[in-house]
C-alpha cells in the first residue's frame, strides 16, 4: 500500500517488509499525516512540519 507525503505529495517508499521510509506525525485531532524524509530533512520539527500540510 503506497502512501504519499501530505505536504509534498510525492511517494513514500516502503520496505520489504511494508515498514514506510519516512515518519508520520498526529495533530491536535488525532489523524495521522505521513511524511517523506526529504520534508522530514527539510522541517525539522512537528511543529513545522504541521504548519506547511
């Protein structure tokens, strides 16, 4: 099952063993938001990260 970056929209890759290559981070309500390691690089922190989604 491919996810996408919710800020960036692009594919997450995904291990063999369908372990996501990047991280997700839950606002205020709960829902997750996937995230790709390039925006993880390019905001380090939740915060900015939730901002720009």
């Amino acid at each position: 099952m491919a996810k996408k970056c919710d800020i960036c929209n692009t594919k997450i890759e995904s291990t063999f063993l369908n372990k996501l290559l990047g991280t997700h981070v839950k606002d205020k309500k709960g829902k997750k938001h996937f995230i790709c390691p390039e925006c993880q690089k390019k905001y380090g922190s939740k915060e900015e990260m939730l901002k720009n989604i």
